[in-house]
C-alpha cells in the first residue's frame, strides 16, 4: 500500500494540476488577440511556407484543444476555436503543430522514433486494462510481469515525445517573431501557453515511470 501512496498518488496529483493549469492558461490567452489579426491557420500556413513545406493540408475539426498533426496523411488539423481564432493561444497552439510538420520535413530523428513506436504503444495501452485488473487485482504474476514490459514501452514513447514537443515549441516561438506574425512583447502569451501545454507531456512520461517502477517492484515481492 505504501508504495502506491508514493508513487502513483503525486503523479495522479500532478496530472490534475497539468490538465487544470493548460486549461486555464489557455482560456486566459485564448481572450487577448494579436495585434496582426491573422488566424490560426494562416500563422501555420506562414510558418510551412517559409520553411519549405509543401503537400500539407491544413483542416478544422471539432472539440476543444484537439489541435495534432497527422504525419501519416501529412495534415495539420485545428480545432475551430484556434483555426479561425486571432488569439495569442491560438496562434501559438497553431504554429506548434506546423513546427511538428517541419520537423516530419527534415527527418527530425525523435519524430521519426515516435511515429516508429505508434503501432506497439496503441497494442500496449489497449492490453493495459486486463493486465491491470487480472495482475494486481488477482496477484498473477505472469500478468505483472507483462504489465512491466507493457509500461516499459509507454515510457519509452512517452520519454520519446518530450523533445518532439519541446522542439515544436521552439520552433513555434522562433519562426511566430521571425515571420513577424506577433511582436516580442507578444511572446508570453504564447509561452505561457506552450509550456503549460508542455507540462502534461511530463506529467504523463512521469505517470508511466512511476507506474512501471510500481509494477516492478511487485514482482519482486
């Protein structure tokens, strides 16, 4: 019991705090528009451009925060409130996921790694739950070691995607003051809400460790 007090009590804590302080720093910039006025998509299509990215489909979608870019059918796909928005977020969240189509352009080596991983982590996760309910809740060790190796390639992916995000991030930042699209007195406002962003990435690869350091631990008792 102690050990899950320890270890997956603070990281749960620590999602809750991540979720919670994306969603009010976006909703805090989400109100402050830029001074250009240009959208969401059109800070994306700025930054593709100028980077020489070319074949990528910029789409909307509903839902809220559910901004991603697809590497597989080469589109960037925007939630409506960051598609049409002018805010500082949605310019931010928008050229985030261009500087992921960047990184697909020039073989960005992590980005090349994580696609890689995509296929064995969605087989893992959706194994997880019978691995969790038959291993611990009925002590099969078979099924904890298992779960072991099954955390151990989450962690992986979830280690993996860190410098993808950081580094989309960092070319968002770069290229948004570069092309002109806002200026540096602008710049908080989409730092803040990238790195909040940011924060559940690390929140989720120290959830993994911390679950696979507690299924190991149960094997060798």
């Amino acid at each position: 019991m102690y050990l899950f007090l320890i270890l997956i009590i603070p990281t749960f804590i620590l999602g809750i705090y991540a979720q919670r302080k994306v969603t009010s720093t976006y909703n805090k910039w989400v109100q402050v528009p830029s001074r250009g006025g240009i959208t969401g998509r059109e800070a994306a299509d700025a930054v593709m451009r100028k980077a020489g990215v070319v074949g990528v489909q910029i789409v909307e979608t509903g839902g809220h925060l559910t901004d991603h870019y697809d590497p597989v059918n080469k589109r960037l796909v925007l939630s409506s409130e960051n598609y049409r928005g002018t805010s500082l977020a949605a310019l931010g969240v928008a050229a985030h996921e261009a500087g992921h189509a960047i990184q697909h352009k020039v073989g960005y080596h992590a980005l090349k790694l994580r696609m890689a991983l995509v296929p064995i982590t969605n087989i893992s996760a959706q194994m997880l739950p019978l691995i969790m309910i038959g291993g611990i809740i009925f002590n099969m060790l078979g099924l904890l070691m298992l779960g072991v190796f099954v955390y151990l390639i989450l962690t992986i992916f979830q280690l993996v995607t860190l410098p993808v995000e950081f580094d989309a991030s960092r070319r968002a930042k770069k290229e948004l003051v570069a092309i002109g699209i806002i200026g540096p007195d602008e710049m908080p406002g989409v730092s803040q809400t990238l790195n909040a962003a940011a924060l559940t990435y690390v929140a989720a690869f120290v959830s993994s460790l911390a679950n696979l350091i507690y299924l190991f631990l149960l094997t060798r008792r």
